[in-house]
C-alpha cells in the first residue's frame, strides 16, 4: 500500500475510532462524526501549510542528532576515533569505543554546512531518502532549542537548496522528566522546541508529508507523554490515551502532524493491535522486527484492513561500544571516566546475534514482500550502539550494498543485478575465544547461539552464472541473481575470487583479518567488497 493510497483511507480509519471512554452507541456515533470533521478540518489547515503530494516509496534511516561529524570542533565521544585507539586515553580498557566512522577519519575540518552536505550526499549514495531525528524530551529543553534544532534547521535547508527530494522528519522520543510532571506539562515543555523549529523552516518542501499535506512524524519510546502510561501502552485503553496525548501536542504545536507509532508488543491480541492502527498514521519497529516475525505479518495485514501505513524496519548489526555495569537492568550508560573507574571486570556490553548479513537480507524481503511504503533504517549514525548504516571503518559499504539490491527490486519490480559485485561479512574472531581485554556480553536477541556467526559469509550479487572461490575453497558455478555462501571462520584475512569464462572479474582480499588471539571484545560485523574503492572515492575525493 503506498502513501498515496493512505490518504483517503485514513479519514475512514479516524472516523471508525471511538472517544475514549464512549459507551453509548449515540456517544460512538458523535465522536465517529466529530473526528471526521476534526480530519477533514486539519486536511484542510494542511493545505494551507503544504501541497498534497504524491510521494514514491522512501528509505528513511534514523539520525542521532548530535553525531554529525562537525570535525572543526571536538568531537562528541560516540564518533571521536581517539576512544577507539588500543593504546589511546582508554588503553585500560583496550579502547573503548569499537566503531570508527570514516567520516570522522578522513572529513577535514568540516562545519556544519559542509558536515549536514556530507551526510545528506553520504546517504544518497548509500541508498538512503532521508532522515528522521532523534528528538528527546528531558527536564531542559535548551539543548533541543538551541542545538539539536540548528543542526537540524541545516539539514531541512541544505535539501531544499542543494538536495532536492531529501526528506527530513522528527522522531519524538522517550519523553520523560527527571522530576514528576503532567501530561499537559510535558505537552508544553516538548511544543515550545518543535513549533520553533517548524517556525524557522515554514514552507520547506524537504519536511516527510503524507499526501493531504501533514507532517509525518515518528515515535520512539513515545508511550509516556500520556498521563498514566509509564513507559509502555499495554492495552488498547492505554494506546487510545497515546494517541489523545500526541493529539493534544500537534494541537499545542499548530500544524497538522500525523505520528508513525514505535510496537513495542508483539502479541497478537485483536483489540491492542485494533487499537493502534485505528489511532495512528503507521507503524515501525525497532532491533527486534526479525523476531516473531508471524506477529509483523498479522500487524501488516490489520494494518492495511484499517488504513494504517505498516513499514518495515531494517538493520544490519547490534553490538554497543555503549558499557553498562555489570549485571545491570536499568539500561545505565556509563561515563568514560566511569567505565575507566570500573575497569573491564565491572562492565557489561549489549549485543544481539544478528548471523552476518542474514538479519538485513530477511528484513529487506519482508519489505518486498509487503510492498511497503517506507523502509526504516533503525540507524544511520548510531555507532555506539553499532546498528548503523553510515560508512564506517567495520561495516564499510557492504550492508549499503544489500539496501541498494533490494531497493531496486523493491521499487522496480526487476530482481536482475546490473553489475557484478561480491560482499563478504565476518566476525574477527570466534565466539569461542577470548580475547585479552575481555568485557561480558548481555546477548539482547531471542538467539543466543553466538556460534551460528563462527563462518565467513559470501554474498555475491552476479548479472551471470560465476565460478567463485572463498579463501581458496571452490564454492562452483555461482547463479545470477544474489546468492549467499559460506565456509568456516578460520584465521587470516578473507580472500574472494570470481571468474566468468576463464576470466578473473573480481578479485580482492580484506584489510582486516581474522584472529586467534584477539586484542579486546569485538563483536562488530566486519563487511568488506570488490567496490570499497569505488564507494570511498566517490566520498572523500
């Protein structure tokens, strides 16, 4: 279902959903005529705020707002290179950030125009449409007023005056005050920053709409700006309240927004699952969309029988350079000087076994099968928690490589590849071996089977039949089309060959290798590919 055909189907959704708390049928009746008069109403405000739209099918990847590379200044420490030396100011530790962006690496004194020009180019090439913020509320929101929302204001400029059709969106998230607060108090602390930042950037095309002209807006952790939901809306009472919340703060922001809705609870349960698409715009999911993968397809499925757009989230890896106690529940983050105090003993690091490449590619046919109108990347630039996209110098270009395949079928309908590529994905050392600086695992998957990574994983994506050959194994005659390969990890570097008629047509071997005696705890995924010099150059030269 694309967006276009959610338009008209979403005045019928909104006039088939029942006022909280209405129990008489006339009571239905009135608040089923009142919300169509209430959407019909902001469609027409919408109107006036931007043109309706038909928009094509978009991958959006959500941005950690305060990691754009702005390297003519300190770094913050989740992409400064420095905490990821072996022999850097976290030597204790082996280093202690484990991912390093190659922006970070090799972006020379940038600002903010050309950082926001980089990664809005950066994202192009690596199959991505636009970007959706991370937007927090918390006890101050200066930071949001004063520097999430300027990083973000050039984001939405540079796409209207040099990125045309880059779309820019918000993801509210996990609203909450260190001190006890009302519904209505957090609806007034998190307004003020928004209708400042839709103030200043009024009339921008590069704003993600649906087709009546609102603004699409997402929700991460978002269940408790409603009075009486702490942190999670397990009922359908309780989803109506977050849909009454959220209403209530489009209303306080003055401009129509419509809210794709974060599942949080995948069961099966009719009237939760009623609830949230007849209270919402859509739906996405996070790290753990690979997983109950019945639940998504019955959410897709009632998604589209109530009019709610179904999305479908997407990511390629989830090991955190983020150290939490050890043994902790409470998600605590520690310092670095906190970690340092620690010590490797007193740490523990979040990890999801996501089988090399296999995670993407299941969730990227989904998003074919679905026929999807969005694609969520879960990050673009969340290298602390090591789900991103973003060229960096462990996963490099290589999940890139996957959404661009998949994309192209999925928007195209054509499966054939045009050129000839081949991907390769690793871990740097097995599961079984430990490695000197050693920090525990808390393994976040239903898999808990760290094994099943113990290969080197061979994607090749071929225009014709090819032999190939892995670290000196034979795999035969290779078919069209993607095809994946494996054989057992083993030490060295990773070494693929490709040949069509006797003739070698590709041919490359990994920077990094493969080790049995491992520096620290590392479980990254390694991707590397026959076009590593391609992508690189088209970045940084």
């Amino acid at each position: 279902m694309g967006i276009e055909v959610f338009a008209e189907e979403t005045s019928q959704k909104r006039g088939r959903q029942t006022t909280i708390g209405s129990q008489a049928t006339g009571d239905f009746w009135e608040s089923r005529l009142m919300k169509r008069i209430c959407y019909l109403s902001w469609v027409a405000v919408a109107l006036l705020a931007g043109p309706m739209v038909a928009q094509e099918k978009l991958v959006m990847a959500h941005y950690m707002t305060d990691m754009v590379p702005q390297t003519n200044r300190p770094l913050i420490r989740w992409i400064d290179p420095e905490l990821a030396d072996p022999f850097g100011s976290t030597a204790r530790l082996g280093g202690l950030q484990q991912t390093q962006p190659l922006a970070s690496l090799h972006l020379r004194d940038a600002n903010l125009v050309t950082a926001v020009d980089f990664e809005i180019h950066a994202a192009r090439q690596l199959g991505v449409d636009g970007f959706q913020f991370y937007y927090p509320l918390g006890d101050d929101t200066r930071m949001l007023q004063e520097t999430y929302n300027r990083i973000i204001r050039t984001f939405v400029q540079r796409s209207d005056t040099k990125f045309p059709g880059f779309k820019i969106s918000l993801c509210l998230s996990h609203p909450g005050t260190s001190r006890p607060t009302t519904e209505a108090q957090r609806v007034a602390l998190w307004s003020q920053p928004i209708r400042q930042l839709l103030q200043s950037t009024r009339g921008a095309s590069a704003w993600l709409r649906s087709p009546a002209g609102a603004l699409l807006f997402y929700l991460w952790v978002g269940d408790g700006l409603a009075e009486g939901v702490p942190g999670l809306a397990t009922t359908a009472a309780g989803i109506r309240s977050v849909g009454v919340a959220y209403r209530r703060l489009t209303t306080a922001v003055g401009t129509p927004i419509d809210y794709i809705y974060q599942v949080r609870r995948p069961v099966m349960d009719s009237d939760y699952v009623a609830a949230i698409a007849n209270t919402f715009t859509g739906v996405w999911g996070w790290t753990a969309s690979d997983e109950n993968p019945r639940f998504w397809d019955y959410l897709a499925r009632r998604c589209r029988e109530a009019g709610c757009l179904y999305t479908q989230s997407v990511y390629p890896d989830y090991y955190t350079s983020k150290v939490y106690p050890k043994g902790d529940t409470t998600h605590m983050i520690l310092s670095t000087e906190q970690a340092l105090q620690k010590g490797l003993s007193g740490l523990q690091r979040y990890y999801r076994v996501t089988n090399l490449a296999q995670t993407q590619i299941q969730l990227l046919k989904r998003a074919v099968a679905h026929d999807v109108s969005i694609i969520n990347y879960v990050t673009w630039n969340d290298f602390p928690e090591g789900h991103h996209l973003a060229p960096e110098v462990n996963h490099s270009f290589g999940p890139a490589l996957l959404l661009k395949h998949f994309k192209r079928r999925w928007k195209s309908g054509v499966s054939s590849v045009e050129r000839d590529e081949a991907i390769v994905f690793f871990k740097k050392y097995r599961h079984d071996v430990r490695p000197r600086y050693a920090v525990a695992l808390k393994v976040k998957s239903r898999s808990q089977d760290l094994s099943v990574e113990d290969r080197i994983e061979l994607v090749t994506l071929l225009t014709a039949p090819a032999r190939c050959t892995l670290n000196g194994q034979p795999l035969g005659l290779v078919a069209a089309g993607l095809q994946v390969h494996s054989i057992p990890s083993q030490p060295g570097p990773v070494r693929v060959q490709v040949a069509r008629q006797g003739r070698t047509i590709i041919r490359f071997q990994t920077p990094q290798v493969i080790s049995e005696k491992p520096l620290r705890t590392d479980r990254l995924t390694v991707s590397y590919s026959s076009v590593f010099e391609r992508e690189f150059e088209k970045l940084f030269d």
